[in-house]
C-alpha cells in the first residue's frame, strides 16, 4: 500500500469547509461524508481520501459524465494546492460512479488489445487524466502480446497501446482549437476579391436606376 500523503484529520475540514461555501451559494440540495480510504496497490484506484455525495440532486452531479462532480473535485483540489501528481489521492464520487467508470475504461482497454492484437496496429485513447490512465495500464498488465505508455503532455497526454515488440511512435502534435464564429467553409488566406475592380478613374456621376453596381 501506497503511503498515506491525505487524511480526514489533517485535511478534512477544509475540504468540508470549501464545500460547504460552494453547495449553499450554489444552492445545491446535497449532503457528503469525507472519508479516509484503505486501498492497496492492486486496486485500479489508490485515493487516500473519498469524498461521497448523496441527496436530492446528485443526479446533476452526474450529468454529462460527471462533469460537475469532476469539476468540484478538481476546485478542491486547486483550494489544496495539490501537485498534480497527488491528484489520484483526493477522489469525489456519487452513486458508485467511480466503479462504473473504472468498468467502462477496464472494458475499453480490453477492446482496443484485441484490435491491436489483430491488426498490428498502435491504438491511442483519446486525452485523459492520470486515474484514468492507470485505470487502462493496471487493466493491460496481464496482456502479454501488447503493451502501453502513456504519451503526449498536459491536457493531452493519452495511453497508447502497441503490440509487444514494437517501438514507440512520435508523439502527435496537439489538435487545434476549433475556429469560432464564421462559416464552416474553407478559408482562403489570398487576397480578398469582391468583384471585378476598375483602376481608372472614379465616375461620380449620376447613376441609372436601372443599373446595380
């Protein structure tokens, strides 16, 4: 077992403190129990403290995967100055999400070894965090004929899974942010023409009203 870094008694009440502030000027309807957990390094997740939600409107917790939740864990968090390697340690959860998600990426890894397996062909995940990373390395250990790494950085690091005895590809360059606004059509970066331009001299004379220019 991993050494405890986090615990109710030395971090618990300004968790609770925080998150008392954030629920009532919100206006949610939710009760929550911080809790120190007992893990071992064989399970998918290792946190040493779990903060669990209950009440009338933890479904809004979990709407749209659980952004909200993510959201307030990841505000704690920054409360705490957490390093971000310490961010597995501190883990919100509500109606046993965190167990279906660790499910989900389980069956997730599992699917993209076989197609490794029977193409021969690297598989990326897209971008996600450090649990989850783990959640798909831990889930791999036991594939013999494929391995994975973890790649790219930031907000965009991924999982990766080659075949056994392949090399590591370069990493991708970062898709680029999406336009806003605008057209979805093609930009043409050339100089912009309107219509066929006359260079002589300008006629302000009167104009036919039959006539569009």
């Amino acid at each position: 077992m991993t050494e405890r870094k986090y615990s109710v008694a030395s971090t618990g009440s300004r968790i609770d403190g925080f998150l008392r502030l954030i629920l009532r000027h919100a206006g949610f309807q939710l009760n929550y129990e911080i809790l120190d957990e007992n893990t071992s390094d064989d399970d998918f997740e290792t946190p040493d403290m779990v903060v669990k939600f209950s009440g009338p409107d933890v479904d809004l917790l979990l709407s749209n995967r659980a952004e909200l939740l993510l959201a307030l864990e990841h505000a704690t968090m920054e409360m705490l100055r957490m390093p971000s390697e310490d961010h597995s340690r501190i883990s919100f959860d509500a109606n046993d999400y965190r167990l279906l998600r660790i499910e989900e990426l389980r069956l997730s890894a599992m699917t993209a070894a076989e197609k490794v397996k029977r193409t021969g062909v690297p598989f990326r995940f897209n971008p996600m965090n450090s649990r989850e990373r783990r959640v798909i390395h831990l889930a791999l250990r036991g594939e013999a004929a494929v391995r994975s790494e973890s790649a790219g950085s930031g907000p965009h690091r991924q999982v990766v899974v080659y075949p056994a005895g392949m090399a590591s590809l370069p990493d991708l360059p970062p898709s680029p942010e999406p336009r806003r606004g605008g057209g979805g059509g093609p930009r043409r970066d050339g100089p912009r023409r309107d219509g066929p331009r006359r260079d002589g001299p300008r006629r302000d004379g009167p104009r036919s009203r039959g006539a569009r220019h």
